[in-house]
C-alpha cells in the first residue's frame, strides 16, 4: 500500500566486505528532501559506514516524512538520523544519541516567496502555508506553535517533504512555507528561488544519529566510529563532498559525536508546547 511504501536499497558496488558476525540493521533517516534526492544523499554515505564498520546498514524511507517516522515507532529500524524521538512519551522508547551533522544551528522559519505582497505573520490567517508533515519538529511544529501563540489560524497543506511542500508554495498553492534555515538555504542554491522570511526561531541542532537499545554495544561502537571519523578519510570527506553537492549542503558538512544532553531545547520546546503538537 502506498502509504507505506519504503524504500530499500542495498548498495552493491564492487565486493562485498565480510561484515562482522553477519550483522545487518535497518537505517531510517528523515525525508528532509524528496526520495530521490533523500536515496542519492544517504546511499554513498551508508555504503561507507557498511565497508568500514563490517556492520552491514540499509537504507529504509518511505514515501514521506510520516511514514518513515512510523518504521521508527513500529521498531522496524535500528538506526536513524531524526529529531522525532525527543518528546516525553517518545524517549521512553529507548533511543541512544551517537552523533550528530556538524551544520550551524538550524532555525524553524516561515517564509514566503521574494515577491509576495505579504510582509507579516498575521497576514497569514486563514491562508494556506505549506509544511513537510506533522511530524516535522523545526519545520512544522516549531513554526505552528508560534502561529497559535500569535493567534493566527492557518490552513496547514503537507507535501510529505521539504521539498514538495516549497515547491507548493512556489506553484501557488500555498501563500507560505514552514522550514527549516538549512533546508531553505538549500533549496535556494539547488533552485536559485528568493524567499522572504517573515519569523525566526531560537537555535536547535542538527538532527541526531541514534541508535535503538536492541543494538549491541560493539555494533553501536563501530557504525558510530565511521560515521564520526568519516570525514578524516579521502575517500569518506570525497562521498560526504558529492552528497552534500547534490542536497545543496555545505561541502563540508560532516558527522561529529553528540549526546543526549545537546537536545535540551528539544526537551524544552515540549514542555509549553500547545497539546495538538506534542
């Protein structure tokens, strides 16, 4: 069914290595971009991490955002890059931050197109403004919980990625879009589209690798280890490069080690947040 359509990708480029005990885990990260572009990000990188950490990892995303959130909360993945599991009721679940992109500190955003006659947030109410999904933290509900605190009621259209949901704003069928900075930043040099930002928020890292509780300690310790001195090798700095170029990141976007404790803004956002977004 549509709805949970994944999908997976095993990279077979050369030989094989002798992965370590057998060892293979499901690896979900968040559909920041549309499937493609999500694919032809994360597979070279994965395929790294597999080869030098002899932990065999797949790539599982479905056709949204929501859907591969829901591959995480069913327990069908063991590895995940998202910022979807820091609510009170999801960190029961057992997660273990790892590590985490060494990008500036992402913002949520509302934004508008460069030429559109609207300059406030109350000029908003009652239009349409265009998210990834419901489960998008800075893209979504960040932006929707200073909406409501402002009093102004939108109508709220899901494209499943960031991508299709500027791209809805860009075809006119949304006055706006809810994102992220990096994300906008990133669609500006991949598409050379203007915006207009109308509000800003506080600073929250980057998402988090993390790791579920099931995975053994030796595993955890060697995908963590090639992620996190991916970029010290020529071969992992040139894959990172090229995935990077294609999304429209920074060339020198990397992994660095991160704990639970760099998600505290997380933490603190759901403890005022309105019921709807929590």
């Amino acid at each position: 069914m549509l709805r949970r359509l994944a999908v997976t990708s095993m990279l077979m480029l050369g030989s094989l290595p002798a992965f370590a005990d057998e060892a293979s885990y499901r690896f979900s990260p968040v559909n920041q971009w549309d499937i493609n572009k999500t694919a032809a990000y994360w597979n070279p990188i994965i395929q790294y991490v597999s080869d030098k950490s002899g932990v065999k990892l797949q790539l599982k995303i479905g056709r949204t955002s929501a859907d591969t959130t829901s591959y995480v909360l069913a327990q069908e993945v063991e590895f995940v890059f998202t910022n979807h599991l820091f609510s009170p009721e999801r960190e029961t679940l057992g997660w273990k931050v790892f590590g985490r992109r060494n990008a500036p500190p992402l913002h949520g955003q509302i934004a508008v197109p460069a030429d559109s006659p609207i300059t406030r947030i109350d000029e908003l109410k009652g239009q349409e403004v265009a998210f990834a999904g419901p489960e998008a933290f800075i893209g979504y509900k960040v932006p929707s919980a200073h909406l409501q605190s402002k009093g102004v009621d939108i109508k709220a259209v899901f494209g499943g990625n960031q991508n299709a949901a500027i791209a809805q704003m860009f075809a006119g069928k949304a006055k706006a879009v809810g994102s992220n900075s990096m994300l906008i930043e990133g669609y500006t040099a991949r598409e050379n589209k203007k915006f207009r930002v109308l509000w800003t928020s506080e600073p929250y890292h980057d998402l988090a690798l993390m790791a579920a509780g099931k995975v053994p300690e030796k595993d955890l310790k060697a995908v963590a280890s090639a992620f996190l001195s991916m970029h010290k090798d020529p071969r992992g700095q040139e894959i990172l490069h090229k995935a990077s170029q294609e999304v429209g990141l920074s060339s020198d976007a990397y992994f660095i080690p991160a704990s639970s404790s760099d998600y505290v803004s997380y933490r603190k956002f759901y403890q005022s947040a309105p019921a709807g977004l929590r």
